[in-house]
C-alpha cells in the first residue's frame, strides 16, 4: 500500500560541489492497518522523510509509491490532489483555524475533498463523538484544552477517511495524561479505519503505542522493536 524503495535525498552543502546527504536507502513497505514508529537523532533526516512521503518534496533517486502511484514521478498539482484526499496529518502545534468552530475545523478536509451536507454532517459528528468532543462541536479552539486541540486534530486527520496519517511529534505539546489520551485515541481511531500511520516521536512512550518502532539513521532504517505486534487493537 505504501512502499519505499531505495529513497536518497540530499541538501546544498557548504561546499557546492559535495552535496550533503540525509537519507540514503531507505526502504519500508506497510500495509493497511499498519501503525509504525520512527525514532532517530535530531537532525538524522525524520522531517524530510516525512516531507518525501506527503509529497511535499522529491526524493533524488528511489521511489514512493501510495496504492501503486509513485509520488517522484507525479507533478506538483497530482501530489498536492493526492495528499489532500489520501493523507491525513497531525502535527505537534495543533493549527486549528482560531476562527472555526471544532466542527468546522473537523470539516476542513470534507470541504477541501468536495463533501458537503448530510454526508460532511455524519461523518464530522461521528468522529467527534469517537474522540470525545461531541458536546464542544460549537466551541472555538481558544475555548479548549492542549489535550482537547489535539483531539481535533486527531478528528481532522481522519474524518476524510485517508490511506495514511503521517503524525509529527503530535504529543510534544501536552501534559503527561492528555499525551496518553491523544496517542490511545490515534490508534484506536486508526486500527477503526485500516489506515497505515506513522508516527515520528522522540518519546520511547509514544513509540511503544505502535506496532513497530524504527530508527532513523544514515544508513537507512532498521527495525528496532515489534513488541506491540501482538496487542489487541
């Protein structure tokens, strides 16, 4: 479903002629359901493999491919049409539009994807019954909690039901006990779907909420753990 194969990206150096390496043959191959950890040093590449797979940037040399398209070769208009309807995200700054409601920002992707009426009505409630927001569909984000911001977030990502949700540190921000709730409620709410999920995290906490956990390095990416394979979704 989502596939790397042998991914290289590389940035200007200080020297222009030695281009500086970042990721080097990375590949990873995931199914629907999967949910995946992505640990490494800072610095070590996680942010821009992350860009690679949303389609945000280009690798130079290897292939991403979501249910069989490959994103290296799409244009710009194909991957932004492709991201917006395929992908879910949730970051560690919650961007909430201040002057939306929490059904409305819900609603966003539904209105980005052309879903409207009854069909954007059912599908936003029912996400925010499941995330526990139900009874705050008309409060606006400076009403709400971290934990709460991120819960809609969570919402957000998943109400257009994507392929993939690609999760940046999104517990960075929240106390202990509101980090907990969001990172059950994202796995519980992707395990629902069949979605596949990535997780980037520098919390071993965080990761171990995921069926597997990967660490970044320059060499690629290596299976750390699959302890939580076995764990009821």
């Amino acid at each position: 479903m989502l596939k790397l194969k042998n991914v290289r990206k590389s940035f200007p150096g200080p020297d222009p002629g030695r281009p500086r390496a970042v990721l080097a043959e990375v590949s990873l191959s995931l199914e629907p359901g999967d949910y995946i950890a992505i640990m490494g040093e800072s610095g070590v590449g996680k942010s821009t493999l992350l860009n690679l797979i949303a389609g945000l940037d280009v690798p130079d040399s290897g292939d991403i491919l979501l249910e069989g398209r490959n994103l290296a070769t799409l244009d710009d208009d194909a991957r932004t049409l492709l991201r917006r309807r395929r992908m879910g995200f949730v970051f560690q700054a919650f961007h909430l539009l201040p002057h939306l409601t929490v059904a409305g920002n819900v609603g966003l992707s539904l209105a980005l994807n052309g879903i409207a009426g009854r069909e954007a009505d059912e599908r936003i409630a029912e996400l925010l019954k499941a995330v526990g927001l139900d009874d705050r569909r008309d409060s606006f984000p400076k009403e709400l909690s971290g934990g709460e911001m991120q819960r809609v977030a969570v919402a957000r990502a998943l109400v257009h039901r994507p392929a993939v949700v690609l999760a940046d540190e999104p517990t960075g921000n929240l106390d202990p006990e509101s980090a907990d709730q969001v990172l059950a409620l994202l796995r519980a709410q992707l395990k629902r779907d069949g979605s596949t999920g990535i997780l980037v995290t520098h919390s071993a906490v965080a990761a171990a909420t995921t069926d597997r956990v990967y660490l970044l390095t320059r060499d690629g990416l290596q299976l750390q753990s699959s302890a939580a394979s076995a764990r009821p979704a």
